[in-house]
C-alpha cells in the first residue's frame, strides 16, 4: 500500500527546505536540518509498508496537506519574486501581477468553483510560462558560468564542432570553482555535461537565441505530463491531484532555476516522462526514459534502481534504452575520448568542494577545515539505494519518492549541492505525490473531494 501521508510530509519537507533556502534570513544549519528530516521521511516512506488503516487516514489527510503545500508554496513565489526583480534592478509589479493571475485557478481546486475543471490546469500552465518568460527577458544575459556554456555549446554543434573539445569562458575574477585539470588560462577547457543537455537545449538556441527558452519549455512539459499520468490512472479533469504539477510550475525557484540557466528541467522531463510511461504501462517509452535521464546529467543513473523496483521494465526495454543512450553519447566520445571523459567525469570528481554548498560535507569543511572524501556520498546512495528497492514490485508512486530520496543522499554528502539540485528532488516528490493520488483513485479508494467545484 502507498503511505501518502509519508508522501505529502516529504514534498511539505522538501518545500520547507526550499523556502528556507530563498529566505535571506535563514542559516544553512537551518536548511540542511529541514533536508535531513526530508530524507527521513523519503526513505521511510519509499521502504516501510504501512499498514492499510494508515493508509486510509492518509487519504483523508492528504488533500488538506497538498492544499495547505500550495498556499505555503504560492506565498513563497510572491516573496521570491520581489527580492529576484530588486536584485536585477527590474520592477517587479509585472512578474508579480502574472504570478497572482494563478490564484483563482489554485483556488477553484478548493471549494471556490472560480474555473472549469478543464481550464485549471492550462491557465496554470499559461501563467507559468508568461512569469518564466518575463524572467528570462528581465535578464538577457544572466552572469552565470553554465549559461556562457551552453550558449558556446550549442554554437558549436551547429557549426559542426566538437563541444567537447573547445574553450569556454571562465567569466569570474577569481577563477570560479573549477579543478587545475580543467583550467586554462582564462577559459575553462570542455564542456561539463553529457551531450543531450546540449541537444535539448538547442531548440531555444535557435529559435530565439537563448536556451534558457528550452529550459522553461521542459518545465511546462514535464508538468503537463505529471497531469498526463495522473489522466492515465483515472483522475478527471480539474482533479484536486493536479495541484502537484502546480507546484511544480508555481514553485518559488522554478523561476530562478529557469533564469539562471541551470539544466536541472531537462532531468525533470525525463524523470516525468518516465513517470508517465509507468502509469500508462509503456515499457519501451520507459525505457527511453532512462536513456533521457542518463544522457543528460552525470547523476541519472541514479534514478535507474528505483524505476527497475517497480518491475514494469522488461530486457527489451532496457535494452532499447541502453542502444538510445549509446547512440547519444557515442558520436561525441568518439570524437575526442580523452577530452569527453575531461569535461563529463574528471571535470566533477577533481572540482574543489564549495564552501558555500548546501550540503552536509559542506558544512562539515566549513566548521572543521577537513573535507569528508566524496566516496561517503557514493556509498550512503548505494545505501538508500539497497532500502528503496529491497521490496519489490513497487508502485511508481514508491519509485519516484525512492528516486528522491536516493539523490538527496547522494547531494547531501557530497561536495555540492546547489539550490538547483534540492529543487530537482521537489520535482521528484511532485511525482511522487500524483503517482500516489491516482493510485489510490485507481484502486477505488473514496476520493474525497475529487471534484469540488465541477
């Protein structure tokens, strides 16, 4: 059975730590003690089996607590987005009127029947996009290393050059946080991620200059597909479930995370699209999934154990994702062997601990001056590993809180772990939460409140 209260408690944890993170006011200790009860709860929730009267008070606590989540989260991205615009020297008053634009769709999830149950969900979308987009323009050119990057990258690829083999600049006075094996001079030598964040990001490149556009398209997607999932579980139209992709749109960084240029939404649509391929029981799209999430950040592969947890991914399938994988990385290994393996794998495992890092081994070198090796991080993952997928079959709602919980072991107790990574986690707990309230309504479970105001 799904624990939904354990469910709902991670994504309010997750949301509490990420409030904490936007608030100028809060300490790090603050931050990562919220990130630690957040993992405890994710990893109880993913690996303990509750018994079935547990789960019935779940089901009726939950859309309380998912609504109680988007009061708590919609404040939060109205105090954001003042404190983002001041710091752009930019007047706020257009980004915060779009942004109230979504109040009387979140609230006809209540008992305020203000919109259809059909246009909730789009007018979320809408708004969501508009507010991303007025970001992006607020800030043309954002100074951020990876944005130069990208932009350089995509350049590249469609000049016919090999991204892996040329320069970057390094655009900070002091260096940046960047190993000796990868400096040189005043530029920094190859590019950091796996191809297909390259790829994806070209479209925005093309279309309008920018792969910040790409970016946002990949969050409004990925949300739609959250939507789609819960659709292929049984939930209608307008469903008070919905509101999980809402906060994944209306969260109080996913401005900032699409602003500043950071490749976090490419894994999130995967991670969603796999979502969808497990509700919907395609096996080859979930395979394809995983090839996604491989190619597009070094820390995917980490998400591969949950969803095999779930036993709904055949030898075909894995191997269709193994031969799409191969076909994306393949052509630019085999460009430059040496320089490929630079910027994907010695680029990371070389790179000097950030003091400034939001996770456990960051703090812990801040306090003390010693630096816990990165091999605790990969072990404590292969731990958390071995608790979320020691029971299987699983439900994709366990697999994806699993897949949370897995990477905030990992973040936590490595060197970095950036604001961008603890978001990542949310959306996984987003899955996790429409995962579950679809599973409970496929089921038969009494669905409260399932259409209050259509």
């Amino acid at each position: 059975m799904v624990a939904l209260s354990a469910v709902a408690g991670v994504f309010l944890h997750t949301l509490a730590l990420l409030l904490a993170l936007a608030g100028a006011g809060q300490t790090r200790a603050v931050a990562l003690g919220l990130a630690v009860v957040a993992l405890a709860a994710a990893l109880i929730g993913s690996s303990v089996r509750w018994p079935c009267r547990y789960n019935a008070v779940a089901s009726r606590l939950v859309p309380s607590l998912l609504r109680l989540a988007v009061v708590v989260n919609f404040g939060g991205l109205l105090l954001v987005l003042p404190a983002v615009q001041a710091i752009l020297k930019r007047p706020y008053w257009a980004t915060f009127g779009v942004a109230v634009l979504a109040a009387p769709s979140l609230a006809s999830y209540s008992r305020v029947p203000l919109m259809p149950p059909r246009l909730r969900f789009p007018w979320i979308l809408a708004v969501a996009m508009l507010l991303g987009g007025l970001m992006i323009r607020a800030e043309p050119e954002p100074y951020i290393d990876l944005w130069y990057m990208q932009q350089r990258a995509c350049g590249l690829v469609l000049r016919g050059e090999n991204p892996y083999a040329a320069l970057y600049p390094n655009i900070y006075p002091d260096g940046g946080d960047y190993g000796a094996a990868v400096v040189r001079g005043h530029s920094i030598l190859s590019f950091c991620y796996p191809p297909l964040s390259i790829l994806l990001a070209l479209p925005g490149y093309c279309l309008a200059g920018d792969v910040r556009w790409s970016l946002l398209a990949a969050t409004g997607v990925a949300a739609t597909l959250l939507v789609a999932a819960g659709r292929r579980f049984g939930l209608p139209a307008g469903h008070w479930g919905e509101l999980g992709a809402a906060l994944l749109l209306l969260h109080p960084l996913t401005p900032v995370v699409v602003s500043r240029g950071w490749t976090e939404p490419f894994v999130t649509l995967g991670v969603a699209l796999g979502g969808w391929a497990l509700a919907s029981g395609w096996g080859r799209v979930l395979g394809l999934s995983l090839a996604w999430v491989v190619t597009v950040k070094q820390y995917g592969p980490l998400w591969i154990a949950s969803v095999w947890s779930t036993g709904r991914i055949g030898r075909r399938d894995a191997l269709l994702g193994a031969a799409a994988a191969a076909a994306v990385l393949l052509p630019f290994a085999m460009a430059d062997p040496a320089l490929f393996w630079l910027g994907n794998v010695t680029h990371h495992l070389l790179s000097p601990a950030r003091p400034d890092s939001l996770s456990v081994s960051a703090a812990i070198h801040s306090a003390t001056g010693h630096q816990p090796s990165p091999a605790w991080g990969f072990a404590a993952a292969a731990a958390a590993t071995w608790a979320v997928v020691r029971r299987r079959p699983a439900q994709p709602s366990r697999a994806a809180l699993g897949g949370g919980a897995i990477l905030l072991t990992f973040f936590l107790l490595n060197k970095a772990a950036n604001i961008n990574y603890h978001w990542l986690v949310m959306s996984f707990f987003a899955l996790a939460v429409v995962s579950a309230i679809g599973e409970e309504g496929s089921r038969g479970a009494p669905d409260h409140e399932a259409d209050p105001g259509g």
